[in-house]
C-alpha cells in the first residue's frame, strides 16, 4: 500500500501570472490599434485586477511577502486603470496626460525595484519585471511628451513581459501538475533562501 502524499495548497502563482499575462496583452494590443479598446475595462479590470489581488491575498497567506506585494501592487494597478478608461468615457474624473504619465512612471519605479528581489528566484522573473519597468516608463515618457512612437514602443516591451510571464506559467504549471521542468528558467542572480520556482 502506498502512502499517500501530504496536501498541499495550490500555487496562487498560476492564476497571478494569468491575470498579468490577459490582461497585459489585452491593453497592449489595444494600445497598438489591433483591437478596439472595450474588452481592456473588464479583462483588465478582472484578470488584471481581481485576479492578481486574490493571487496575492493567497501568497500572503502562505507568507510569501514577494508575491503577495507584487501581484496586489500590479492588481490593482489593473483596478485603476480601467477606472481611467471610465471615468474618460462617462466624462467624470477625467485623468489628464500628466497624471496618467506620473501613475506609470510610480509602476515603473516599482517594478524595477521588485526585479532586484525577483532575481533571488530565477533569471526570466528579473527579465520580466524589468521589461514591465522599461515598458511602463516608455509609456510615462510618451505621455508626458505625446510623443506616440514611444507609447507603441513601450507596448511591443509590456508584450515581451507577457510572453515572459506566459513561458513562467508554463514552466510552473507542468512542475506543479505534472513535476516536470519542461522549461528552463534559469539559476537566480542573487544567493537568497526562496523558492527557486517563478
């Protein structure tokens, strides 16, 4: 007779990673004219919102401080966001240029700052967050000059962040179903006593 294993919790990483990945693509590629700009108030407004707080609501559970600042910051993140879009179309608590610059550029500020922690897990985590800093304050940069190459540009990086995020997913998806590393992620720049997975 085997012996059974241990429950376990599940990874809240999953649906984190999912949230950011739908709902990244999803305004990115709105941003760039490829689709109209409605879906971005629900998937971003959902997937992007309420998905990652409850993501990282879970990693806090699990006492996991690193996930469960950067999943809540970037949810609701997701939150305002679609609040801009609203209040834009209803014509109440309109946010101008400026302000929506500065909000990317705080982003962006944070999440260069939580990619040096991002390196005590692997080497895609650290690449991610700093494509979503390099991205964001692209898009900051546009905004406070209207310069719209820039914007285009920051939307093809948050693009590569996705993709970047989706191969972690992956990767965490089949070690956490099937304990499998079907992708590499690379070894962490920085020595520190955490999990190795994404």
């Amino acid at each position: 007779m085997t012996t059974p294993l241990p429950p376990r919790r599940a990874d809240p990483g999953l649906i984190g990673l999912l949230g950011f990945v739908m709902a990244t693509v999803i305004a990115q590629l709105a941003h760039l004219g490829v689709l109209e700009e409605s879906p971005v108030f629900w998937v971003g407004a959902v997937f992007g919102g309420v998905v990652q707080v409850i993501a990282g609501m879970l990693a806090w559970a699990d006492g996991d401080d690193f996930h469960f600042l950067v999943y809540n910051a970037f949810g609701w993140y997701w939150i305002v966001q679609p609040g801009f879009l609203l209040g834009e179309e209803l014509g109440v608590f309109d946010v101008s240029d400026g302000a929506r610059g500065t909000f990317a550029l705080a982003f962006a500020i944070l999440a260069f700052v939580f990619a040096f922690a991002g390196a005590a897990h692997n080497t895609v985590l650290p690449l991610t967050l700093a494509s979503v800093s390099l991205g964001l304050a692209l898009q900051a940069v546009a905004a406070f000059t209207a310069v719209t190459g820039l914007a285009a540009a920051g939307s093809i990086v948050l693009l590569i962040a996705s993709a970047l995020a989706a191969y972690m997913g992956v990767e965490k998806f089949y070690w956490r179903t099937l304990a499998r590393r079907v992708v590499p992620l690379g070894p962490p720049w920085v020595a520190a006593r955490v999990d190795p997975e994404s």
